[in-house]
C-alpha cells in the first residue's frame, strides 16, 4: 500500500515522485500499478502526462485517480517535450532534500520490504553519490535474429525497436554487476554503462533545481562536475517496457521520437 502524506505511522515527510507519461497505455497501467502496490514509504506522486493522442491513456491515467495514487496529475493541453522540462522544475521547490523522476516505461520489480525505502537509504549514508538508478531485468532484451524477423529484416527499425545496441546488453549473464551483498556500484568502467539511465532514479533535488532537466549522460556530467558520483543499486530493479515496443508497440518510429525530444527529426 502506497502511504500518502499524514498516512505515514512513523511521521516521516513524503518523498515526491515524478512519473512522466509518454503515452503507450500498456506501459504506463504497469508502471502505476507497480507504484501502488510495491511502494511502502511516505510518498507524494505527480503525474506530468503529455497530452498523448492515444485516447486509453486518459482513461488508464482515471483509473490511478479512482485509487488515489496522485498527490497532482499536471494535464498538458499539447504534447510537447518542453511541458515537461519546465512543470518539473517548477515543482522542485519546498519537496525535500531528495525525489525520484521515473519515466511511464519503467515498472518496479517485487521484492522484499520497500524499494523506495532502500534507495534513500543508500543516498543518505553516502553523500558523494548524486543520482541512484536502479538495475534492469535483462530477461526483456529481445535477440537480434528474432528482431530482424519481426521486423521483415529492416535492420534499423530492428536496432530502434529491439535497442540491440544498448550499452545494458552489457549485463547480461553478468552477474558481478548483480551482487545481492553491495548497496551500489559506481557507473564508472568496467562498468557497461556510465550513467543511471533516467527512467528510474533517485536525485539530489539541490542539484536538480540548479542544472534542470537535462538528458541522462548529460545529468550524469553536471552530477560529476560538481563532485557527486552516478551510481547503480542492484537492491531494485527495474523492467524497461520499451525493450518490447518490438512486440506490444510495433509503429513506434525513431524519427518521430527524436522529432518530439530535439524538435526536429534526425536524417
């Protein structure tokens, strides 16, 4: 059960979550439903939800209302990726010391006790960490051949749709990065990746309110810059939903992302 603030028995102040809807109504129900029934600690979620077309992400979104799951659902009249850049920074003011972005593709994994709980945890006893991202469940990568199949052997949309270059492929069958007995590990070589990819993460909102929203390896350097290290916990995972748009979202198209986060579309 999810505790709103006052419902939390031991007085804590609630941490804020932000969850970013990029439509895709299957996804986001996941993500919404895996907040609400694995989160244990005092929490205040917003929802900034981008105006989708897809009409069955205003309903999944009614659906969280009827729980309440939301402290606020922000509702953009246009869909634009410079909506959220600044309703989130707006709201970076008087929420505490620490807050968590997850985008709508992202879904908690079961586990024992609070995901939440151990993430803050781990920020709290180490200060040099500035942002906390959680690990992915490689079970969703998809193989090449199988992608190039579905896709009819279009080798780039079986690139885009199944992310075969994703520098997370790097932990697969690697289980040193999954060690159950360490908090964390630094996003530093050897490791695969170099920053927490920002579908899941846990931030200093200090530094969040100077640098603003900025894109995951780019937060990373700012992160760095100002003496702070990016940093992994394998204590919660994560499935990236979007590692099967290949089945579940098959006309997802790379231009038209790229349209909607650089405001033109690459070559």
């Amino acid at each position: 059960m999810i505790h709103r603030p006052g419902g939390d028995p031991a007085g804590k102040n609630p941490i804020t979550i932000f969850v970013i809807s990029w439509g895709r109504p299957i996804y986001l129900w996941t993500c919404l439903d895996a907040i609400w029934r694995l989160t244990k600690s005092a929490t205040r979620v917003i929802l900034l939800d981008n105006a989708h077309p897809d009409p069955l992400v205003t309903e999944v979104i009614s659906a969280f209302e009827r729980r309440g799951l939301f402290s606020e659902v922000v509702r953009f009249s246009t869909n634009a990726f410079t909506n959220v850049q600044s309703a989130y920074r707006e709201r970076l003011h008087d929420i505490g010391p620490l807050h968590v972005y997850m985008d709508s593709d992202a879904v908690l994994c079961d586990r024992p006790g609070c995901w939440l709980a151990d993430m803050l945890r781990i920020l709290e006893d180490n200060p040099q960490i500035g942002m906390l991202g959680s690990l992915i469940d490689t079970r969703d990568f998809v193989d090449a051949a199988t992608a190039l199949r579905l896709t009819n052997g279009d080798a780039e949309s079986a690139e885009f749709l199944a992310k075969l270059r994703s520098p997370e492929r790097g932990f697969i069958d690697a289980p040193e990065w999954a060690n159950p007995k360490k908090d964390f590990f630094y996003l530093e070589p050897p490791c695969p990746i170099g920053n927490p990819p920002g579908r899941l993460t846990l931030l200093r909102t200090d530094v969040m309110q100077e640098v603003g929203f900025e894109a995951d390896a780019a937060l990373a350097a700012s992160f760095r810059q100002r003496g702070m290290k990016p940093a992994l916990t394998a204590q919660v995972r994560h499935r990236h939903m979007s590692l099967l748009n290949l089945f579940d979202y098959h006309a997802y198209e790379r231009h038209q992302r790229d349209f909607f986060f650089k405001g033109t579309p690459t070559a």
